[in-house]
C-alpha cells in the first residue's frame, strides 16, 4: 500500500502512522454540550466506502496529512495537509 | 583537568570495504536545523545566498557543494551542513544546533543503489531519484535522511544513537549484493 503524501509524494505505507478519523481536525467548542463531546471523543462511523483518515508521515517529512480513500475497494483517491483541510473547513 | 577526546558517531566502526563498496563517515563541522518563520522562505533564501552562498533548497533537493550544503530536511525545514550558520538567519528562521546530533555516512561503489534498497521502501532508480535528490525515509526500520551524491553515491544519515545499528545492518546488505555480482 502506497500513500501520496502532498510534500513528499507517493510513499510506502510503513513511512506513516495512522491516528484514526479525521473527525479529530473538527474539535468543538469549549461550550458546545455534551452531545457535540460525545461524537468528538467516542462516535464514529464505520464507512463501506469513501472515508476520510489522519495519517503522520512520521518516517518522512514529518507532516500530518489527511488521506481519502475507499475501504470497500482499497482506493486512495488523495490526500491534503491536516493544517490545510482545518483551514478549509472540511474536516468531516 | 580531563582532557575529552572528540568521537565521531561511527568512530571505529567505518571505514568498511567489501569489494567494489566502500562505507566512509563523514563528519562535517556543524549541522544546523533551519525552520523559516511562516511567510519568510524567500527572506531566509536570500540570506542563506549571501551568507553561505547557496538558496534554500526545493522540497526533496539539496543546494550547494561539498564543505557547505543545504539539504531539505522534511516539512519546513532545511539542514545547513558544514558551517556554522550566519548570525543574520535568525530574523526568518528558529535555528537550532544539530552538530554531532546525527550520523552522516557516505555509501559508495558499483551496486550502492541495490544495498540501499534493502534497506529503504524509497524508489531509488535514477530516472526517480537523481543526484542532488534528497528523501527523508526509513533505513532498515530507522528515521533517516537519504541523499544521492552520484550515479553510485548516497549520503545516508541517522541519530547519532543509531551509528552501529546502521553500520551493522549496512555491513550485512552489503556483503550481499557483493556476494550477487
């Protein structure tokens, strides 16, 4: 398995780490309720298809990345800089 | 008084020399981590112009010659080889001391390329991979820096703590791809 990593391009999976969902570039606010917390820290969905993951190139450049890919098909249709997809919003 | 004697991190373990491959260290006087400050990279290229007469290296290049190199060392950061760095570097960038902090060794010889990838899941055909062209990767399961010098040259630098971890797993491919030719 290949992972394109946006700096250093197309890179052996060894190179990176996996966190999990992406869902953690999307922290709520301080105030925003116990359901908001919920989802953030425990709920997660678990995709037959497109989902959305936060990788470290721990073993490369040292970049947190956000790589979409297919779970059904093995997939991977790209991939961002986290501090990128934070600032664009779309994180989900 | 003691008197410490400076070691170099392969120190007694190189230079190894299994048939046309040879495993040199080099130990350049000072390594220097330059991070630019965020809208700084044109400044801090300049500067790095004037001061040690090489630009900032592109993503995955390495800038300047032999003596003073500049190699890109992963997300926004640069690694300033051999000089000490100019004082006027810190107003576009954090600097920070690396010297003695990594092993720097020079793989050399017909057949470097297939010692190397033993050891690296990194693409290192020449047509990928040229001269000048640097990766940071995973040697033999260890963070490193891996740049080709030449056709049959690499530079390969890991921490410093893992100078005999390297050298022992280097020794071994080595002796392989020799024993194939």
């Amino acid at each position: 398995m290949r992972l394109p990593c946006p700096i250093c391009g197309a890179r052996d999976r060894r190179e990176f780490t996996y966190r999990g969902a992406a869902v953690a570039l999307e922290r709520p606010d301080a105030e925003a309720g116990p359901e908001a917390w919920d989802d953030y820290v425990h709920n997660r969905d678990n995709p037959a298809g497109v989902t959305r993951d936060l990788w470290y190139h721990e073993q490369g450049c040292a970049a947190w990345i956000v790589v979409t890919r297919n779970t059904a098909t093995h997939e991977v249709l790209g991939s961002i800089l986290a501090s990128e997809a934070r600032r664009a919003g779309s994180a989900s | 008084m003691v008197d410490l004697k400076p070691k170099t991190p392969c120190a007694g373990l190189v230079p190894l020399r299994v048939g046309p491959l040879s495993l040199l260290e080099d130990a350049p006087g000072h390594m220097t981590a330059i991070a630019p400050y965020l809208g700084q990279d044109a400044a801090l290229s300049e500067a790095l112009k004037a001061a040690h007469g090489m630009a900032a290296p592109g993503v995955g290049r390495m800038s300047g010659t032999r003596g003073a190199r500049a190699l890109w060392f992963g997300q926004r950061m640069i690694l300033l080889i051999g000089p000490a760095p100019d004082a006027g570097l810190v107003k576009f960038a954090a600097l920070s001391d690396q010297s003695d902090g990594w092993a720097v060794l020079r793989l050399e010889g017909q057949g470097a390329g297939d010692v190397l990838a033993r050891m690296t899941p990194l693409d290192l055909r020449p047509t990928q991979f040229k001269r000048g062209h640097t990766a940071r990767s995973d040697c033999a399961h260890m963070p490193a820096s891996i740049t080709r010098l030449g056709e049959d040259a690499f530079q390969i630098m890991v921490f410093r703590s893992m100078a005999a971890t390297l050298v022992h797993e280097l020794k071994i491919a080595m002796g392989r791809v020799v024993a194939l030719q």
